[in-house]
C-alpha cells in the first residue's frame, strides 16, 4: 500500500509542477483570461457538430507559436471545469491570422507545452494528461494547416520497462 501511495504522490507532482521549461506551459486550470470575439466564433466554427460546449464559458492564454517574440495566438480551454474529463480538459490552440483565429489543434489534456523546435514555421507541442496510476504524453507537430500527433506514450504505474525505457517523459519511478 505505501508503494501505491508513493506511486500516486509522484504521479501528481508530476502533473501538476512545471516540466523542464523549454518553451511555455499552458495548464487548464491556471489563471486565465477571456478571450476575443474572433476566437469564439472560430471555435464555434470548427466545433458546428458539438453544441454541448458552447453552454461553456472560454477562457485562455495568449502564446508565441512561431516564437518570434509575439504572443499572439491563443491557447483556450472552458471554465470551471466545463465539459472536462476526469482529470483534463477540452483545449484548443488557435493560430492568429491578422483579423481572425483558425483552429490547429483541437484535444482533451491537462498541460500543453509549447516547445522550441519548430515543424513548418509553428513551435512543436507536447499534451500530457493522467489520472492516478495512468499518464499519457502526445507530441504534435504543425503540418501546415493542423498540428498532427508524431507519438503518444501511456505508461501504467506498475510498466516499469516502459517507463525505464522512456525515463525523460515517464511520470513514475522505479
């Protein structure tokens, strides 16, 4: 039982503290902002089939994607735990195109950190999510029009070969 205990306080420090600070962090229960106008309405236009989540209330970041030095894209999830899963979020991340948003990524996550290699002009991304015993990385990259997932990792608090194998992203210590 101490081991599990162990397992689980390790697994939320994890989650919940900043990882290596390589780029931003965006995490969906920070304090956030409401957001413009012009990312509703291209929120509400990539989600037309879905309308549960505009019962929600937006809010978000404003982020450097091409990491020129201009924060002026956007990361946006809901408030007060709107529509959220368990243990993360809806998030989208939306590319500023002068006088509107476009969605270029759209996933349930917890923490979404902007990296600084680059795919196509746009910053890379890693998502992470977990719940205790369970934690799962993804790594986006921009293909041009979206960010596409390039790898996804779970790892199961008692996979002590994947995390060994994968020591950098795993959450858990053997």
């Amino acid at each position: 039982m101490k081991d599990f205990r162990i397992y689980i306080m390790v697994f939320v420090i994890a989650c919940l503290a900043p990882l290596t600070v390589a780029g931003e962090d965006f995490y969906v229960e920070e304090s956030l902002t409401p957001i413009v106008p012009s990312a509703i309405q291209a929120i509400k236009k990539y989600e037309s089939r879905s309308g549960n989540i505009f019962r929600c209330v937006l809010h978000g970041k404003f982020v450097d994607l091409a990491g020129a030095g201009n924060p002026a894209d956007l990361v946006v999830t809901t408030k007060n735990a709107c529509q959220w899963a368990a243990s993360a979020g809806p998030v989208w991340v939306l590319r500023n195109e002068g006088d509107k948003f476009t969605v270029v990524l759209k996933f349930v996550t917890y923490n979404l950190e902007i990296m600084k290699e680059k795919s196509n002009g746009l910053r890379n991304i890693k998502t992470s999510r977990g719940t205790a015993g369970s934690a799962e990385v993804e790594f986006w990259a921009y293909s041009g029009r979206m960010y596409k997932k390039t790898a996804s990792y779970y790892f199961s608090s008692d996979d002590e070969v994947k995390c060994k194998a994968h020591p950098d992203i795993c959450p858990f210590e053997f």
